[in-house]
C-alpha cells in the first residue's frame, strides 16, 4: 500500500495465473478420461460431428462491491467451446466489463476475468439447446472503494474466480447461432479495510455463435 499526493491510497496484489492453468489442465485431462475412445463396433456417437465454437458478444454484470455498493458493469465477453462428447464440451471464456465515474469519484472500475471448464448439455436438438457450465479461473479487477473516514482508495486485486450457471442457445443457419446466458461469478476485491474479500457478482450475456464443422444433433 503507497499513498499518492492526494492523499488516497493505492492497493496492489500478486496475479495468481498459475491457478487458472492448473484447472485448465485439469478439465482437459477429465474430458479425456471421461469421452471413451470409438471403433468400428462402437456406434454411440454415430451421427455426430465434432465441433467447435467461437462466440462474441454483450455482457452485463451487477457486481457487489465488498464494503459497498452494488455497480452495474457493462462490456464484452467472448468464448471458445470444443464439445467432444453430445452432452459434454470444455469451454474457453474471456470477459471484460466496465463502468465510469464510479459513485462521482472520477475513477472507473473494470473487471476483466479468464476462465476455463466443463459444459454440459442436458437438451440438445438441431436448433435448440440449453447447457449448464463450471468455469474457474481468475478475475483482475480495478476500481474504486472507501475507508472508513470516506477517503477514496484506488487499486486492483488479481485473484482466483469462479462461475456457474447456464444458459440456451438457437441456431439460425447451419452455421451461427445467438446464444442467451446467466452467471453467478464470485470474484475478489479490496474493503474499507484494504482486506481482500469475496466479492458477489450476477453476470448476463448474449451472443453470436459461430460453429466450426457440421454438428448433426437429434430433431
């Protein structure tokens, strides 16, 4: 912790990126065990192409502030899904949202997160299908708080993250598809006390989806 010269004190944390390439690790390694290999006599995947996607688009996130109040974040996500299996894929997601003059301070606040891990599909037809995702990683978020005698404090945390939730998605020709998708996504960020603290956060997306190779689903 340094002070500038006016007055308000700055908060820098180590980045923790070797927990996000642990789990990265860790999820390809379960989707190898897990998808059994296929032969001639195996036909539980007859039908089915292996694809993948890239996704872009709008996200929304309502984030509560540790010691504060909550902030509506605005921004981008994107992300790579490769589904091995029907009803099993690993997902790739990269977000960044951002608000301005954070409570009149002149400051923004910005969260940009890297996660990685496992999809599931529970429903999954030719135009429709809903899925449900684990991610972890980290989040490095910047932004603004105050003490307890309401001076500003400025600063950014780096820290383990983590995100659930799930989603639908609807395929508009063989090729793109606009998917609709909601998270609970625990980050972290510094208090009045200048103590990190988990920090709660809701986030909303919707997307364009393009899909690499002809997945041939179930009517």
């Amino acid at each position: 912790m340094v002070s500038d010269t006016e007055g308000r004190r700055k908060l820098f944390l180590p980045k923790s990126m070797n927990v996000f390439c642990k789990w990265l690790v860790f999820s390809v390694l379960i989707l190898v065990v897990l998808v059994p290999r296929s032969n001639a006599q195996n036909a539980l995947f007859a039908g089915v192409a292996p694809s993948m996607e890239a996704g872009v688009g709008y996200s929304y996130l309502n984030g509560g502030i540790p010691s504060g109040d909550r902030l509506a974040m605005n921004g981008v996500d994107a992300s790579f899904t490769a589904d091995f299996h029907p009803s099993l894929g690993i997902k790739f997601d990269l977000g960044y949202e951002r608000a301005s003059d954070v409570s009149n301070t002149g400051h923004h606040a910005d969260i940009l997160s890297y996660m990685a891990g496992p999809v599931f599909y529970p429903i999954r037809r030719r135009t429709f299908s809903a899925y449900t995702q684990f991610l972890l990683g980290g989040a490095r978020e910047t932004g603004v708080n105050f003490d307890s005698s309401g001076q500003i404090l400025t600063g950014f945390v780096n820290h383990v993250a983590w995100a659930a939730g799930g989603g639908i998605q609807y395929r508009l020709t063989p090729f793109l598809s606009i998917r609709l998708g909601a998270d609970y996504m625990r980050t972290s960020f510094f208090n009045s006390n200048l103590a990190v603290q988990g920090q709660n956060n809701v986030r909303s997306a919707i997307s364009i989806v393009y899909t690499f190779g002809e997945r041939r689903e179930h009517d």
